[in-house]
C-alpha cells in the first residue's frame, strides 16, 4: 500500500536512518515484531526493557511508515466523544478508555525523557472549538460527562475564547493534558537506543509474505524465501496490517496535512494550543518547534491511492481556507503539503492484544486519530501479556471485548 503521498515534513526534517541487515535464513527470535513505526518501536522498548529479546522487520526503511506522515497530535480524547462511547458500550470499559488514553500522554513522556532522547516532545493544551450550535451542545454533554468521571476538562464560554485565542466560535472544551511530538524521530531514536542499550535486532527492507502457525510459535516467510521462526509474534503493521488478520476491523479512509513557513512566536495563538473542532469533515492544527502551523483533516471515506493524490492541491487549499476562517488576523504561507491514509474502527478504540484462539499472535493495531496514544497502550498491554501480568485494558481493546 502507498501509505502516503507529497512532502512530509518530518521526512524532510530529520535524516533517514539508513541502516541495512540482512535475515539470514532459518534465523530465530523469541519476538518477533512486524513494523518498525513508532508502535514498533514502543512494543520493542517496553519488551527489551523487561529483558524480552526480540527483533523487527519492517519491509521499508526504518519507520518510514505512517509514522513519518503523522501531526503527531497527543490527546487524550478519543475519536469518539465520551457520551457517544457511552451510548456505544458498558460504562466501565468506556471510561478505562479514557483514563487509559490520558495516562498513555505522560508515560510516553517518561519512555522518552528516561531514555534521554530528544523526540520534541512539548506538553500542550488542548482547545475542542464548538464549530456550530449542534457543535456547542455537543461540547457541554461532553464537558457534564468527562467532569463525572474525574476526566480533565473546562467550558469556555464565547467571550472567554474570544479574549484568550482571539476565536470568534460559541464555545469550546479546554484542558491542558495534551502534547505533541515528532512521531518519526521519536520512534528511530528509540530503535537506535534499544540496539546500543539492548542488542535489538533490526531488519528494515523485510517484507514478511506469510505467517505459519507451528508448534510453540510462528515461522515467518520473507518475500525472498527466508525463514524466521519465532515464539511470539507482534504484528505492528499499522494500517497494513490487514494481511495479517483473520477478520476485517477497521476501514480504511484518506487525510491531507500541510505545514506553513515558521512564523515568529508572537504571531500565533495563545499557548500554541492544540486546536480542534467539531464539524466535520475534520480540521485540526498545531504548532511545531520551529513555530511552523502544522494543520490537517479533510478525511474522505475512501483510501483509493490514486483519487486521494488527487485531491492534495483542492484539499490542502481547504485546510488553508478554514484556518483563514479561524485566524484573518495570521498570515501564512503554506511550504509542503501531503496526505496519508488512515483507519478507524466501529467503536473508535484500538485493537490491541492476543487473537482468540492464537495465544502467540499479538497485534498492536493503534487505529484511530489517536493512533500513538494507542501505539503505548498496546507496548504496556503486550509486555504485560508477556510477563503474565493482569491488565484490565485487555477486556477494553481486545479483540474480543463486546
Ligand atoms: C496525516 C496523518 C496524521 C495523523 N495524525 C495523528 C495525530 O495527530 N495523532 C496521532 O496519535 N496519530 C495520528 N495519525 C495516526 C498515526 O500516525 C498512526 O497511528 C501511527 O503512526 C501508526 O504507527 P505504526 O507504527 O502503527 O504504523 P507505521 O508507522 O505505518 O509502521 C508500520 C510499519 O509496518 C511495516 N509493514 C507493514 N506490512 C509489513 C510487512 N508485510 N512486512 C514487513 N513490514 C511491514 C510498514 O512498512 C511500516 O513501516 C496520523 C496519521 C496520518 C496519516
């Protein structure tokens, strides 16, 4: 799959990690993980951590995935509103799932900053605009329901938001549990330390054709005619991922993001807030380190590479269009533009954990606008699992949860 299309900027960025190794054949790994993007990379962190052995194979070059397409956007806010999710499924798992994506900002957090690496990981507010009057009725079920449930949240009333963002919108739902990274940096540093501090094995440009169950484990076909064998396989493929998975459970849609020229700090908005809204099709920003306005949405519900490509100019011009909407007062100049696909599934959450019936099979599977909140979630599930410790996320994200 073309997982992408046009100039993304973390690509352009930061430098390739261009490390070749080789499979020799009939090699073997206790783990082994499918996908070197930043879920990869946090499953093989939290593994190697716990003293798990384990090597990845990624059929492209090191988390050149969706990974590097990312705005990289952490919330805790799922895809789908908490009263929504309560309508959806039981109390208990919909709150665990909030509370779980809320605890994933600060442990990613504290994976980075123990490991000393620099992944431009910046706390941020975040700022859910009310875009119409259903928008705003929306927002204050939601601010009555996260507030029951201890979540995080404020109202800000349209004067308050105009004073304080200079936003001309009925209301929005504040809280300052958000932040943001470079989701493609992030994730190459890790590998690069889990191979110094850990010995973790890494063979990008291995493309694994099939997986065969056998007794005690998997053995991995490359598309070259190598064998892996293996205990335990994680298969973190992202949104490829589909090849290996018995049953279809996401569908699979297109995005557009652009990033402007930097400006000068004191041109943008207060806080550099995340910023989001609720009409749809969907239409988010953010500002990156080098103060350049990162913005994206536009989602249409298909992922035909060749018709997504060719929305890029009109789509990305939308995106400039809705920001002069938000900000007359910001002057921007777009520099790269580019589109993505992406999934989502029925109940917005992730699939995460073992498939029924295949107790070595582990997929790590972070759909959703909130794809690298859920990359952690899966590494702590996973390593869990592993260490035959309890994890009450399990009945939330399983693949067989109701
Ligand atoms: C434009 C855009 C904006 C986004 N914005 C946000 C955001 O703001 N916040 C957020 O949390 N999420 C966001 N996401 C989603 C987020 O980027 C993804 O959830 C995340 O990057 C997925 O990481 P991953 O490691 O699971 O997948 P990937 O980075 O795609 O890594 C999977 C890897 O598996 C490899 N692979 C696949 N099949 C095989 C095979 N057969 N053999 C070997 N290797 C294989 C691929 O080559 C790939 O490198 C966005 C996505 C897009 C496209």
């Amino acid at each position: 799959m073309d997982l992408y299309a046009g100039f993304p900027f973390w690509l352009i960025k930061n430098p390739l990690y261009n490390y070749v190794n080789e499979v020799k054949d009939r090699m073997h790994t206790d783990v082994a993980i499918i996908g070197s993007g930043i879920t990869g990379a946090l499953v093989a962190h939290e593994l190697c951590a716990s003293g798990i052995s384990c090597a990845i194979f990624d059929k492209r070059a090191v988390s050149t995935g969706s990974s590097a397409a990312s705005t990289a956007q952490l919330q805790y806010e799922i895809d789908v509103p908490l009263f929504k999710l309560l309508e959806k499924i039981p109390e208990k798992p919909a709150v665990i799932a909030y509370r779980a994506s809320l605890q994933s900002i600060s442990d990613i957090e504290q994976v980075f900053r123990k490991a000393k690496i620099d992944a431009e990981f910046q706390r941020r507010s975040s700022l859910f605009l009310a875009s119409d009057k259903k928008g705003c009725k929306e927002i204050k079920k939601e601010f009555l329901t996260r507030k029951k449930y201890g979540l995080p949240v404020n109202l800000l009333e349209h004067e308050e938001l105009q004073q304080t963002y200079g936003i001309n919108r009925l209301g929005a739902l504040w809280n300052e549990e958000a932040a943001q990274m470079d989701a493609y940096r992030s994730a190459i540093l890790l590998l690069q330390y889990n191979q110094r501090r850990h010995d973790l094995r890494l063979y990008p440009y291995t493309r694994i054709a099939k997986h065969e169950a056998v007794r005690n484990g998997y053995v991995l076909h490359t598309d070259d005619g190598k064998q892996i064998s293996c205990h335990y396989l994680i298969v973190a493929a992202g949104y490829e991922a589909g090849q290996f998975l018995p049953r279809k459970v996401m569908d699979l849609s297109s995005t557009y993001a652009l990033v402007t020229e930097p400006l000068r700090p004191d041109q943008l908005w207060h806080d550099e807030s995340l910023i989001w809204e609720t009409a749809l099709p969907y239409f988010y920003l953010r500002v990156t380190a080098d103060h350049r306005i990162m913005m994206g949405g536009e989602d249409v519900p298909f992922r035909n590479e060749r018709l997504r490509d060719a929305l890029l100019s009109r789509k990305t011009k939308r995106l400039l269009e809705k920001f002069a909407g938000l900000f007359p007062h910001i002057p921007v100049h777009c520099d790269m533009t580019w589109c993505g696909t992406f999934s989502s599934t029925k109940d917005g959450l992730p699939y995460i954990g073992a498939y029924p019936g295949s107790p070595n099979l582990f997929f790590a599977l972070g759909y959703g606008g909130n794809g690298i909140t859920f990359s952690m979630i899966a590494a702590q599930m996973i390593r869990n699992k592993l260490k035959g410790v309890k994890d009450e996320r399990e009945s939330v994200f399983g693949f067989d949860r109701k």
